[in-house]
C-alpha cells in the first residue's frame, strides 16, 4: 500500500512538473521579430458566436426570393438596411444560392451565411456601382465590390455558407484583352473585387469559402485588428484561357494587427500580401501607408504565386511572421517585390516552421511591371534587413532566388536550423550583408 501511495505521489508530481513547464511556456511572452512583445490579442483564435450578435434576419423572410437565376441586390440590401435601422443584427443568407450585385454593410449589421447558402454575385460589371475606393496602391474611383463594408467597428462574417464571384466571364475577357494587347492593366479590365473592407476596427472572418473572385478576394484597407479563421479561399489557376487573373486571396492595403490563422488558400496569384502605395512620391501621399503586426500561421496553402508576399505596391512592411503552415504548389514563399520607382522599407519578417514544398523558397528581386519612375532628388534608398529563415524543412527548386541592385540594399538576413533540397543550387549568404547562416542543410550538405 505505501508503495502505491508512493507511485501515485510521484505520478501526481510529474503531472504537475510537465503542467508547470507548459504552464511557464505558454505564459512567456512571445515576441515579433523586432523584440518588442507579442499582444495577447494574437492568441485567441475562438469564434464568433454568431448568437452574441443580435437578432437574426433570414433574407427568405423579408422579401428575398428562393431563386437562384433572380438578380436581387435591393431587396438584399434593403434587408441589410432594415438591420442597420433596427439597432444592428445577423443578416442571415439560409440554404441556397441568391444572385447579387454590390452590397454594403453597415454599423452594427453583420452577415452570416448557413451551410449550404451562397451569395452568388452576378457576372455583369455594371451591377457594381462606381465610387471613391482603393485599388493597386492608389486612391480612385473604381467599382465595388461584392460584399462591401466601410467604417465598422466589430463587423463579422461567418458560418460554413459561400461567398461566390462567379467570376469566369470576367477571367475570360480579362484574358482576350491580354491576348490583344499585352500591356492592358488589371484596371483596365474592369472586374469587381468579392470583399471590400475599410476603415473597419475589430473584424472577424471565420470559416466561410470565398470563392471564384472575379479579381481580389479579400481586400482591406486601413484596418486595425482583424482576423481570418479558418476560411477556405479559392480561384482556380487552370485552364489557361479561364484561370483567375489577379485572384489575391488576402491583400492587406495600410493595416495593423492582423491575424490569418487555419485557413486553407489556393488562388491563381499571391495569398497573403501587403500593400500601402506606389509611385516615386507615395511616401508623401496621407491616403498611403505602412503595414504591421501581421501573423499568417497553421495554413495550408495550395497553388498560390507567394505564400507571404510583400509588394509591390508597398512602403513600410514591419514585424511580420508566416510559421507553422504546409505548403504545396508554391510558386514562391517568401516573395520580397523591390519596386524601383517606390521608396520601400521590408524590416523584422520571419518565416518558420514551415514543410512541403515550392519553386523558390525566398524571393527578394526588382518587380518592373507596370512601374513609372519620376525624378526625385531625395529618393531613399529601398531596403530589406532583419528577415529571418528558421526551421525549414521543405523541397525546392530554387530555396535562395536572390538579385542585387543599386535600387535597394539588403542586410541582416538569417538562415537557422534549415534542411531543403535545392534544385537551382544558389544559396550564396555573401550577397547579403551581415547574413547570419546557422545549421544550414542543402542537398544534404551543411553550409
């Protein structure tokens, strides 16, 4: 009996050894790449209960017809509006599919979609209103988008239901005028975004499939703490002559505190990317701006031309993480876009934790697309410093896809505790200043 009493004793202080080791870990702080503390914000990563939010208003019972082939944006809308007057509420898409144009949420609205119920929107551009809004890194009048929310503090969209563009019209056409002239610009082509969020504070975005964009998916601009959990984002990149042109799973234009976590990605250009402006001057432009506090964790990513990208129409890009995600049919994971007519500034990125496999694994290269430089006697000087690799375990063509130029500089760069295969054979830390390489593995080789 007292050997038993005894047993049990040590069991009971093992238990509470491991629960304090983990108990300590979980309560040290973490940190962004720039050493300055991690809020608590970032580790919550429940959802919405969508009953907290008020009272739901099924559209089928305020005038929204069960009919999939029947334009209904007004009497959609005017559900949304009849929320807004209400003091807020759910607007709720049931089971089944319902053909729209541009809506717009307001205050205190916020939109849930069942499982098995689709806002399809329509495939005609004039359905898409023209105002001032935000596109390519600049400020201009363009077309709404599908879903369009501006101004809201805590707006959500939820539940298992779909978001579709229905986009291949637009693909199609965008592809013939690329076809006849090579140099025809994304907004030239007039396609509408699917999401439109602006101005908004406390956004969350959780599980929903965001589907077959007709250009960006998910677009937003001067946001502060927003979160995406767990949503499926699609475009397809085949067939050539129907794959989504421009199809961005996750552009964020001038936001803070961003957290994409457990989300499945696959679209037909970059996944997560940060914007703030372009042009010689977009630095003295107020309507521009930095991106920071950005977390992409636990995804996985399917077909997507950069995993995190960074660019091109971007300025200051600070404390910015991609970890704990597996990737598969990347293009790029890391993707540096050094735009030569854009003073920009890409400091404290890490990148960890990361499996699968891609064509380049880091990308830092002169993006000349569509650029028009000016003279500007004061130009700053671009640059990258303070990017870091660490635990990397993955199959690449090309794992160090890195150019020079006398357009920007790179410095401090640090590649830890890597085992890649390497294709291209390219990895030269002597290009960069002040690179720190430390239980590097390529090919089987340390470096």
């Amino acid at each position: 009996m007292r050997n038993l009493t005894q047993i049990l004793l040590i069991a009971a202080l093992l238990v509470w050894c491991v629960a304090s080791a983990d108990a300590k870990r979980k309560s040290k702080p973490q940190l962004w790449p720039d050493g300055t503390e991690i809020s608590a914000w970032f580790n919550d990563t429940s959802r919405v209960d969508v009953a907290t939010l008020g009272r739901q208003y099924v559209i089928t019972d305020y005038g929204v017809k069960m009919d999939s082939t029947l334009l209904q944006t007004e009497a959609i809308q005017s559900v949304i509006d009849r929320v807004a007057a209400d003091g807020g509420g759910v607007v709720v898409i049931p089971r089944g599919t319902f053909l729209t144009g541009a809506l717009f949420f307001r205050q205190g609205t916020h939109l849930h979609l069942v499982e098995g119920g689709m806002l399809k929107g329509i495939d005609a551009i004039k359905y898409y209103p023209v105002l001032k809004t935000r596109m390519e890194g600049q400020t201009l009048n363009y077309f709404a988008a599908l879903v369009n929310a501006d101004g809201i503090k805590g707006f959500t969209i939820t539940g298992h239901g779909t978001i579709n563009g229905n986009g291949l019209r637009f693909w199609e056409e965008f592809w013939i005028r690329r076809k006849y002239n090579r140099q025809c610009t994304n907004l030239e082509a007039l396609r509408p975004r699917l999401v439109y969020i602006s101005n908004c504070t406390d956004v969350q975005v959780q599980d929903v499939h965001l589907i077959n964009s007709a250009f960006w998916t998910n677009h937003l601009y001067r946001c502060e703490r927003v979160k995406y959990i767990g949503c499926t984002i699609f475009a397809p990149h085949t067939p050539e002559d129907a794959k989504a042109p421009s199809s961005d799973a996750i552009d964020l234009d001038v936001c803070k505190d961003v957290l994409v976590h457990g989300c499945n990605i696959s679209v037909n250009d970059d996944a997560v990317v940060l914007k703030g402006g372009k042009g010689t001057f977009a630095d003295k432009d107020p309507d521009n701006g930095p991106c920071s506090n950005i977390i992409v964790q636990k995804c996985n990513y399917g077909f997507v031309h950069g995993c995190m990208t960074l660019g091109s129409e971007s300025l200051h890009d600070r404390n910015v993480i991609l970890r704990d995600c597996y990737v598969s049919q990347a293009t790029r994971v890391l993707w540096l876009k050094m735009r030569p007519d854009t003073p920009q500034h890409y400091e404290y990125v890490t990148v960890e934790n990361m499996t699968g496999n891609c064509g380049s694994f880091i990308v830092v290269r002169p993006w000349t697309q569509f650029f028009k430089p000016e003279q500007r006697d004061d130009m700053p000087l671009s640059q990258c410093n303070n990017i870091t690799a660490r635990n990397i375990r993955m199959d690449c063509k090309n794992f160090f896809d890195v150019g020079l130029s006398d357009k920007y500089a790179l410095k401090n760069f640090t590649f830890e505790k890597i085992d890649v295969t390497d294709a291209k054979k390219a990895f030269d830390p002597k290009l960069i200043t002040g690179t720190v390489v430390k239980d590097v593995v390529i090919n089987g080789v340390a470096q």
